[in-house]
C-alpha cells in the first residue's frame, strides 16, 4: 500500500467464507494495511489461527499459503469485535444472511438480523471517520438501512461520521483465491466519491484500474443479485435441456457446445447436472422474487422463481429416476453416493443438490453409503437430519431394519467402500478423483444388476458399461 493512503487499519465482520479469503487476499496484497477479521464464533477463529494450515475452517486451494504468508504480520482473526471496530478507518460486514425461515417475506426474503447487529455495533463503538463496506450479499437498499442506523448515533457528543459503500463478492467457492487475486471486475456502489476512491485505492494493489467498477449504491446491490441470478438461469436452462436431451435421444453435452460457440452465449456454465447449490443462487434468486413482488412486478417475481422450481424439479427428477431404474424400489437397497458437497473443490453442503437427492432417497427406505473426500460426515448428519449408522459388515446381507424399510445412511472412508455390496452409484458431485475410478476393478464389487447413475457427466459410459454396469448420464437420450 502505498504511504499516503487513506486506510491503515481494517476490520471485517463475519470470518466464513467470503470474510476469512478477501480478507486474507486483501492483507497479502497490502502488506501496510493492518486487517482483523472478527467473528462472535470462538471456534470459528481458533480454526483461522490453527497453526496447522490444513485446519483452517474453509477449504479453498492456494488458501493456506495466503493466511501463511499473512498471518500474524497483518492479517489477524480475532474474537474482539468491538475493540477491533473501535481502532479501524474501514469496516467490512461480512456476516451471514440466509433466507428468513419464518414472519414476513419466509423463505424468500433475507433476514437481515445479523447485518443490522452488525450495523448497531459499528455504530456504537466506532470513532472518527469510519468507512463501513457492505461485502455480504444485501437486498438492494439495504444499505439505506445500515445508513439509518448508522445516522441514529448520538454524535454530539463524540465525533463520529460514516460513509455507506456496497463491495458486493463475486468470488466463486474452490475458486476463491484466483477469483480474488484476479477477478473480472470490482464493483463499489456508493454516493461519497472519496470513500470509493479510499476503497479503490486498496484494490489497486493489485487490480487494473479499468476492473474497477463505480456505480450509485443501489446498482452496485443490484448487480451482485442480478449477476447470480443470469448465472443460475443459465445452468436451469441447460437442465431443462438435458431433460429433453433424455427424451429425443440428443446428447446435453453436444448441445451445450454448439450453443457455447456462439460468441453471444459463450461456453461457460453450460454444464447440465443435478441443479445448483451453494449459499448464493437460490438466496440470492428468492431475494430477488421477493423484491419483485415488493415493487409490485409479480410477472417479473415469476419468471424468475421459475429458476429455482426448475431447480428443485431437477433434484426430485433424478431422485424418481434411481428409484424406477432399480425396479420401482430402493427399500433396502445399498445405493453409493459418491459427493456431497455442492461442487468440487470445496467442503461446503449449504443448498447441495445431494441433501435433496439423498432426503428422497431415504424417503425411500433407502441404505446410504456416502462417500465425499471434503465433507465432514457430521455435517452430512445435520443435513439429513440423520445420525449416521455404523457400516455394515462387509458382505453382510440386508438387516432386518433395512427390509422393512428403515432408512440409514453412513460415511464411507473411500470409495471401493462405498461401492461394495450397492445396486447402483450416483455420483452427484465432480470430484477429479471420481473422473479417474477404474471401473474394471470397482464393477465386480457391486450387487448385479447393478447402475452408475451419472449426475455431473464425469464417467467414461464405455468404460463402465464394460464391467457389466448400466449408466445414465444426465442429458443423454438413447441415440
Ligand atoms: C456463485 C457465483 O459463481 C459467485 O460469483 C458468487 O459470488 C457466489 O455464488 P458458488 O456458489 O461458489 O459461486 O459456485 P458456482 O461455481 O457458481 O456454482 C454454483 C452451483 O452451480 C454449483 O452447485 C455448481 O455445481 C452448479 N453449476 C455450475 C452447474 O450445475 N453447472 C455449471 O455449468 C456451473
Ligand atoms: P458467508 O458465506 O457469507 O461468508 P458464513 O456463514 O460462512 O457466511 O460466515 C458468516 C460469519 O459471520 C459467521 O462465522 C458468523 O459467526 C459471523 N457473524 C454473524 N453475525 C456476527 C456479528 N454480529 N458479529 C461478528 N460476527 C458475526
């Protein structure tokens, strides 16, 4: 950073998965600039300070070697929320916003609970001139809010004065570090021009400064959901093809390369699979059908909740699928789930299209093996709502539990383990090391008649029709 530069200490609110990495990247970049992540959750922090790398509480590739680099120079996490408030010219609020599960706007609006927390104590404990950077993903005139709290300080008293600015996040999990270290753009909303410049100044470090977008605070909240919104369209556009592939004997895959030529759609996120996770494209879309509906657009509110139902219909539809595929019944069945996290490359199962596929599956009687080199199998329960069983005996037959319908899942340490004794594979997330399974040794550990049931397109169907094995792809018809 250099010597004249406005900001000298930061503070971010919320260590999770967009706080710890921007963080970390921000401080690596300006190695002048003194950056504390705070969180209320001790735990959470004693991960960030592990001194065993691998014991960070996010898994992101090249993260380790960023926090290494930092830590401890002038990267901090800390639990002293308001001491680390009261020392910083700029604070980050980058905390949790999920969809309000209950009250006004349930299961679409966002609760704002824990910004507006966030906002109070800013505006309680911070002094002089301080920058406050809405960086979590915030219904459009959020910020008017977190201004209206901010202004309700008694300021008499004590100098205090804010500026409100909207830094929205484009990072993408397992891509976090590149994302940051290189992204497409950076947005910053706001009305006061020398607060975008302190904010732009930081940034510059390392971002061109034609990347850096200004824009009024409203476009800049806007854009963020807007932006997921055309992502997740594009994957519930290809789906819905893919089911149609499946009908007329198409393939999804040729679809979507002779699609992604046209320069005017382009290539990317044309991959049909079992519908979007993640914390963002559902949040974000339901957000904004809720803000439709608010401003009085419900046409608009529908079109694009139509996104997420194509979504969650992707799920189901697979779901019916195994079941059918495996005679109309998977009542104390071995079915081997090979992922669970909602892509590749991170250990994160908020919204993972296998929470969905697995619920149902259950639902069914079904005995779950799951295998996911990432999630940790406590996790797995709390997302099922399901303690785990103990593994089966090796080559023991059905329990008695499991005949009569008894639903049971347990985590599988690899995935020859998985396999062994099922009726049928899913493989619902893209794992590099699922792409490489030699299916000539793991087909004669399976239960004949046996099924690969292909969600993200990874195996070679050739290959594992030679063990004697069915496969569905997702989006290919029978030609
Ligand atoms: C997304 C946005 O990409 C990011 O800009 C924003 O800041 C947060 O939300 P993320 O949720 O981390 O990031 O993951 P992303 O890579 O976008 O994938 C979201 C979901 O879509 C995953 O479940 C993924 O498997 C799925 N997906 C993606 C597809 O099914 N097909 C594709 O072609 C691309
Ligand atoms: P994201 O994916 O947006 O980063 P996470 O849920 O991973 O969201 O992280 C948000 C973090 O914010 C959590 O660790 C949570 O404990 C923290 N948090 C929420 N409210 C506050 C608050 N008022 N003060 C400090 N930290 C908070």
């Amino acid at each position: 950073m250099s010597s004249n530069s406005t900001i000298r200490s930061i503070c971010c609110i919320g260590a999770g998965y967009v706080g710890g990495p921007t963080m970390a990247v921000i401080a690596d970049r300006c190695p002048d600039v003194k950056v504390t992540v705070v969180d209320i959750n001790q735990d959470r922090i004693a991960a960030w300070n592990h001194p065993d790398l691998s014991k960070l509480p996010v898994y992101e590739p090249g993260l380790d070697a960023v926090v290494e680099r930092a830590r401890g120079r002038n990267l901090f996490f800390s639990t002293a929320v308001e001491e680390t408030i009261a020392s910083a010219d700029m604070v980050f609020i980058s905390v949790n916003t999920p969809t309000k599960t209950r009250g006004l706007g349930a299961g679409q609006a966002s609760d704002l609970r824990w910004v507006e927390a966030c906002a109070r104590t800013v505006a309680k404990e911070a002094t002089g001139h301080t920058i406050v950077v809405e960086k979590s993903t915030l219904p459009v005139r959020t910020a008017e809010a977190v201004k209206a709290i901010l202004g309700s300080v008694d300021s008499s008293s004590e100098q205090k004065t804010f500026s409100v600015l909207s830094n929205p996040e484009f990072l993408a999990e397992g891509t976090a570090i590149r994302d940051l270290a290189n992204p497409d753009r950076v947005l910053i909303g706001g009305e006061n021009a020398e607060a975008i410049d302190a904010l732009a100044e930081i940034y510059q470090q390392w971002v061109p400064e034609e990347k850096i977008l200004r824009t009024n605070l409203w476009s800049s909240e806007l854009s963020k959901l807007t932006a997921n919104a055309f992502l997740a369209q594009r994957i519930s556009s290809i789906n819905s093809v893919a089911a149609l592939c499946e009908a007329t004997g198409a393939d999804v895959r040729e679809v979507a390369k002779a699609i992604g030529t046209d320069s005017r759609i382009g290539p990317k996120f044309l991959n049909a699979g079992p519908g979007f996770g993640g914390s963002c494209f559902q949040k974000d879309i339901l957000n904004l059908v809720y803000l439709c509906r608010h401003f009085g657009l419900p046409d608009v509110a529908d079109y694009w909740e139509s996104v997420v139902l194509l979504n969650t219909w992707q799920q189901h539809r697979i779901a019916r699928l195994v079941v059918q595929k495996l005679f109309g019944t998977v009542t104390g069945k071995r079915l081997a789930i090979l992922g669970f996290a909602f892509k590749a490359d991170t250990n994160d199962t908020r919204e993972a299209p296998a929470i969905r596929i697995c619920k149902d599956l259950l639902e069914e009687g079904a005995q779950l093996a799951i295998h996911d080199p990432k999630v940790d199998p406590e996790q797995i329960s709390r997302d099922l709502n399901l303690i785990a069983s103990q593994a089966p005996e090796e080559d023991a037959g059905p329990t008695r539990g499991a005949l009569s319908g008894e639903a049971t899942w347990w985590p599988s340490p690899d995935v020859a383990s998985a396999i062994r004794g099922a009726d049928a594979v899913l493989i619902l997330t893209e794992w590099q090391q699922y792409r490489e399974l030699d299916w000539t040794t793991l087909a004669p550990l399976m239960r004949k008649p046996a099924w690969v049931f292909d969600a993200r397109g990874v195996v070679d169907p050739k290959q594992v029709e030679s063990g004697g094995l069915n496969v569905w792809r997702v989006g290919e018809g029978d030609a």
